[in-house]
C-alpha cells in the first residue's frame, strides 16, 4: 500500500521527501493547465529534473499521449532507477503512473495530485490506464505509487466546476460506507467546507476498502457505485459539445443507480429522494436527447465489473451501505434514465 502523506506545504515537503529517496534521475510529468497554475508551488522544492507537458483534458488520456511519453523517457535515457513524478489530477495520474509502471517494466513514481477529483479518489489505490475507443481506462494496470503526497494548497488553483466535480466522489464515499459523514457534507453552499478535514477522511475511507480488495476481486467494487451508467454517459459525451466532467457524469450515475437500488437492493424511497435531491441540488440537471439512451445503454455493457453477459452494478441497500455483483437488465437501466428524466432540477 502507497504512502499518503498529507501536506501543509508541499514545497518543504516534498524537497524533504525527496531528500530521502535515492534515484538517478528525476521526471515530472504535467498538463498544460497544472504547468501554468501549479508547477511554481513546487518547482523551487525539486532538484534538477526534466519535464513532460502534454494537452490537459481527457480527450487527450489516449495511448497516443502514452507513447510521446514514452518516446520522451527513452529519448532522456532513463533507467529503471529513475523516479518520476506525476503533478496534476486523475488525467495525469492514471496515464503517467501507467506509463512509469510500463516502461521498462516499470520504474518507481509518486503522485502530487492537484484537484479534489484526484486528491480523494484518483491518486489513492494504484489503478492506472488510459481511455481506448472511446472507452473509460480500458487499458490499464494495477501499480501502487511510492508515495501519494497531498495538499489543500493546489485547490486554489481549480475553477468552481473542476473542485464541484471532484465532490461527487466525496458526496460517494458518503452514501457507500459512511451515513454520518454523507449527511455532515454541505448541499448549499458546498464550496465553502474544510477540505482537509474532508480530504482526509474521504482518503481513509478509500484506503480502508482498498486494502481488504487491492486488486478489484469483491469489496472493492463498491467504490464503482454511480460509475456504471455514469462512465457511459461520460465516455457517450467525451468528444461532444455536450462535454461533462467525471464529476458530473457521476452524478448522473449515482441517481440512477439509488434509482435501481430501490428495487435491487432495498433502498428505501425516502433515501432514493434524499440521494436525488442532494445531487441535484448540487449538480443541477443535464438534459439529453431520448435518441442517445440505447447508445448510453450500451457503453455500460464495456463496464470493467461485468462478467460474460452480466451487466454487474454496485448498489445501496441503504445509506452507508453498498452491496456488489448486482445483475441489472438493460431495460432497468432504461428504467432508471428515465427516472433520471423525470426529475426536476434543484440548482
């Protein structure tokens, strides 16, 4: 299991971890926007290193970033004594740690992650990979990073929408394993909370379930809860004018999937209400055309739980709890778009 270390100023931090640590040469890589916004917290903090910007946005976590990383690792002649350092969100994190954990066989790296996104859910647990046809992280490994060092101080640097899409995940952490704490997280005026004490706490909750299951086979599952049909509206609007962040696709998801909890797994329609208020109050309603649900429908068959034809959702049985391996028809997750549909807009 990775070491999280949570910072109150990564620059003294990391130079002081990076004291320690004993490699050849040092990389980073980053994405347009964290090399202009958050590249100068940390760069007097590094010693002499090399960089790799790529083109921030997800349309751009393809293997063809992958290989001019790779190209760019070779052409600086690293060795497997390297360590790179991957600064930036979920983007950057899964791709650079899947490209460090491949060359070569694989060389060590740590993340810095920059948005809430990434802080809480992303840079914790050591699943990498890339997008593939349109498909979420479709190609991908399981690789633990040296360390995960995390600070509240990167946060200044989001727009309102990338640090309301990483709260889906914290909103997440909430309904599949802790009530208390899913009702102490604001609805109104969200953006004004203690996000360390937030970050910390919905970093302990992943880490507990990712240590019983590192790999995925059972428990693990239940961090997947709203990202069945919310990676396929993710993946169905990636390269659209009808973009959405992770965050919000997710929100998307985790409605209609408490929608197929009440009939599934229990949840109770007071619960099922609850859920679908708070999301909606938070992220508002995405209004898509009828015609783009079968297409929506079948991305959620690529779904990385799924075994043989079994469409296979994580679900609640009430708030705080979540079961897995749960089969879902097509025609319930038609039902549960519907659903979605039906409701009115809270924002």
């Amino acid at each position: 299991m990775e070491s999280i270390i949570f910072s109150s100023s990564i620059k003294i931090d990391l130079k002081g971890f990076l004291s320690r640590q004993k490699y050849s040469r040092l990389g980073l890589i980053m994405d347009s926007n964290t090399f202009r916004d958050c590249y100068p917290l940390i760069q007097d903090g590094i010693p002499n290193h090399d960089y790799f910007v790529f083109e921030a946005g997800e349309v751009n976590k393809t293997l063809k970033t992958c290989i001019e990383i790779w190209e760019w690792m070779t052409n600086l002649g690293l060795d497997r004594k390297a360590l790179m350092i991957n600064l930036g969100g979920g983007v950057t994190g899964d791709m650079g740690g899947f490209c460090a954990s491949t060359y070569k066989r694989g060389i060590p790296f740590i993340n810095i992650p920059t948005s809430l996104l990434s802080q809480v859910d992303a840079s914790v647990g050591g699943k990498l990979g890339v997008d593939f046809n349109g498909f979420k992280n479709h190609i991908g490994v399981f690789t633990g990073p040296l360390a995960v060092l995390i600070s509240d101080e990167f946060l200044k640097t989001l727009p309102p929408e990338e640090l309301r899409s990483g709260y889906a995940e914290v909103l997440k952490h909430g309904l599949i394993q802790n009530a208390d704490y899913f009702s102490s997280l604001k609805v109104s005026n969200w953006e004004s909370q203690d996000w360390k004490t937030i970050i910390e706490k919905s970093v302990s909750i992943k880490k507990e379930v990712v240590s019983k299951d590192p790999k995925e086979a059972g428990l693990r599952k239940i961090l997947n809860f709203g990202h069945t049909i919310g990676h396929a509206f993710e993946s169905f609007y990636l390269d659209t004018d009808h973009h959405l962040l992770h965050g919000e696709a997710i929100a998307i998801g985790m409605i209609t999937e408490a929608y197929l909890s009440s009939f599934k797994t229990g949840l109770s329609k007071d619960e099922l209400k609850l859920v679908s208020d708070v999301l909606l109050k938070v992220y508002g309603k995405f209004d898509f055309p009828k015609e783009d649900v079968s297409e929506i429908i079948n991305l959620c068959s690529q779904d990385k739980k799924n075994e043989a034809d079994r469409i296979n959702f994580s679900l609640l049985s009430s708030i705080g709890r979540c079961e897995y391996n749960i089969p879902v028809s097509p025609e319930e997750i038609a039902s549960a778009i519907t659903y979605y549909q039906s409701l009115t807009s809270q924002s």
